[in-house]
C-alpha cells in the first residue's frame, strides 16, 4: 500500500465583497469554497482565452478575405 500526504489549505478571503459572492456559488453547486473560487478560475480562463481565439481568428479572416 502506498503512502500518501493529505494536506488541507485554508483559504482567507479579504474583501467582503468576495466573500458573498463566493460562498452562495459554492453553497449552490455543492462544492467547498476553495473548490468553487478553482472552477470559477477555470471557467472563467476558458471564457477569456475563447474570446482572445475567436478574436485573432476574426482578425485573420479580415486579413486574409477583407480586401476581397
């Protein structure tokens, strides 16, 4: 059987605003609060790198057909 090291972070949220928002998100999705705030991260890098790739796209398609 193989060893294994379990460690628990505490998360310290400063702004109250923040905080409200964070723990009804993690309360709804049934997560804890450091799971929610990482999915949140995550979705949300998705989001901004779609919309950088949809935008390089868009100026591609430009240079390449917009003089047409």
């Amino acid at each position: 059987m193989g060893w294994f090291i379990l460690l628990a972070v505490t998360i310290k949220i400063n702004d109250e605003t923040t905080e409200r928002l964070a723990r009804p998100v993690a309360r709804e999705a049934g997560e804890s609060l450091t799971e929610a705030i990482q999915k949140s991260f995550e979705e949300r890098l998705q989001r901004l790198t779609a919309k950088r790739n949809a935008s390089m796209l868009a100026g591609q398609v430009q240079r390449d057909f917009g003089s047409r």
